[in-house]
C-alpha cells in the first residue's frame, strides 16, 4: 500500500504516518526527518536544506524530489510505504506520479488530515521532537513518560527552531500558496481521503482505518 499524508504543518500528518506504518508494516518516509538527519550529520544535503527550514521556506524541489525518488526505490519500499511531508508543490506530486508511472505503479490513497489554522499554532507550540529517532511529543495532548525525554531512545526532547509562533504563521502561508493545491490534484486523481484531524489522535487513526481497511 502506498499512501501519501497531506495536510498543514501540525496538523498531525507525522503522528498518524507512524501508526499506519506500524500497523500496515510499510516504512515511513518523512523528508522533514530525513533533511533533519542531514542537518545532524553535517552532510552537503544538510547544509542545502538547513537555510531554507529554519526561515520556515520550503526546500527547493530540485533537492528535494531526487532525495525522495531514491529513497523509494529503496529495497524496504517494494511493498509500499507512508509519505509524510512529500510531495509539498505541484511540481513534486507530477514527478512523483510521473516516475511511479514509469514503473506500472501508482499511489493508493492521499489522506488529509485537515485542521483548521486556529488549531495549528497551539499545536506547535506544544509540540516536542526527538531529533534521534524522529518521535514528536506535544506537551499537554501527547506527553512523553518523563518529562522532556524520548520514550523510546531517551533523548533530550526539544522545540523545534522552526516551530516558533513568527515561523509557524510563515510555514502556514506557504502551505496555503504551495502545498494546499495539492488536495485538488488527489481529488482529480480519484484518490483523496479527508479526516477530521482536530479529534483525539487514536479517533484520527480509527478513521484512517476505516478507509485503508483493517
Ligand atoms: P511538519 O511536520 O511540521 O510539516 P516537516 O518535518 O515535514 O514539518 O518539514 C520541516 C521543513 O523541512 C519544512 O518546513 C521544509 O523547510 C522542509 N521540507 C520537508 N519536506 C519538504 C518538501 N517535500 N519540500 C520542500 N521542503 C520540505
Ligand atoms: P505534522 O507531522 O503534520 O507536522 P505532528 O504529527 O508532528 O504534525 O503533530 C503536531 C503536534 O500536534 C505534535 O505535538 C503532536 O503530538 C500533536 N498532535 C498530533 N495529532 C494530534 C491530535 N489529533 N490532537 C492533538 N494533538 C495532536
Ligand atoms: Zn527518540
């Protein structure tokens, strides 16, 4: 199965990939934690993708789309995988389709996990990373077992630079002008599911569940 998350920063995309690649046993392939992991280590990606995040703008698609299409030709993607944070403009979402057609392929589901921007900044406010293993936390609706600390890898927890409020309005404009056109594109595609993201996460996930099948 191959699934692709779409929706605002915030809006729980991450939260949700983790849980359907668990339960559906296919990877889950975030571009954020990868440019991340890039930042950490130091490497040329890294230092490409880092100017751009911290302002809240988007990588440009030239870096971003080979860095993706290689990791989903990866030999763990055969039986499919859960996208989180790709494709994020018209340009990616046609490079996605047009190299998954080379190969007789195509993308099952595209879920939105739809939240109003009220509900964002509070979201991200409260929101904790793991920078090690890529778990998120958020202070009062998904506490770590220790306070500030990684439930599986027991790292440090931290805000992310880019989740302060004056960034976060700016990832929100970006996402409106850029990555929202992307809904349509999957209604055209007859492949779009839309969930109520501002409920309880374990409701969000049961309704992801009731598309994709038990
Ligand atoms: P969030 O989960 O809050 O939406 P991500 O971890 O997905 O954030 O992304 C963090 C940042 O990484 C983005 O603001 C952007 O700078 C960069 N990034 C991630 N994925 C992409 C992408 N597909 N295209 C361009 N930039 C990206
Ligand atoms: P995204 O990947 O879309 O940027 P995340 O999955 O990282 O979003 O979620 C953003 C923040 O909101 C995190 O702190 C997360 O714990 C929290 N969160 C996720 N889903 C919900 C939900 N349904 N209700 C309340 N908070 C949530
Ligand atoms: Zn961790």
């Amino acid at each position: 199965m191959k699934i692709i998350m779409l929706g605002a920063p915030g809006a729980g995309k991450g939260t949700q990939a983790k849980k359907i690649a668990k339960k559906y046993e296919i990877p889950h392939i975030s571009t954020g934690d990868i440019f991340r992991a890039n930042i950490k280590g130091g490497t040329e990606l890294g230092m490409k993708a880092k100017s751009y995040m911290d302002q809240g703008q988007l990588v440009p698609d030239d870096v971003t789309i080979g860095m993706l299409l290689d990791r989903i030709s990866e030999a763990d993607c055969e039986k499919g995988y859960v996208l989180d944070g790709f494709p994020r403009t018209i340009p990616q979402a046609e490079s996605l389709t047009a190299a998954l057609k080379e190969r007789g392929e195509k993308m099952d589901y595209a879920v939105d996990v739809d939240v109003p921007d009220e509900s964002i900044v509070t979201r991200m406010g409260g929101r904790r990373a793991c920078l090690k293993c890529g778990a998120t936390y958020h202070v009062v609706f998904n506490p770590p077992k220790a306070e500030g600390v990684c439930d599986s890898c027991q790292e440090a927890l931290v805000l992310r630079d880019d989740d302060k409020p004056e960034t976060v309005q700016k990832r929100l404009t970006i996402y409106h002008d850029q990555t929202q056109p992307l809904i349509e594109y999957y209604k055209e595609q007859g492949i779009l599911v839309t969930v109520d993201g501002t409920k309880e996460l374990n409701e969000v996930f049961k309704d992801i569940v009731a598309v994709l099948g038990a």
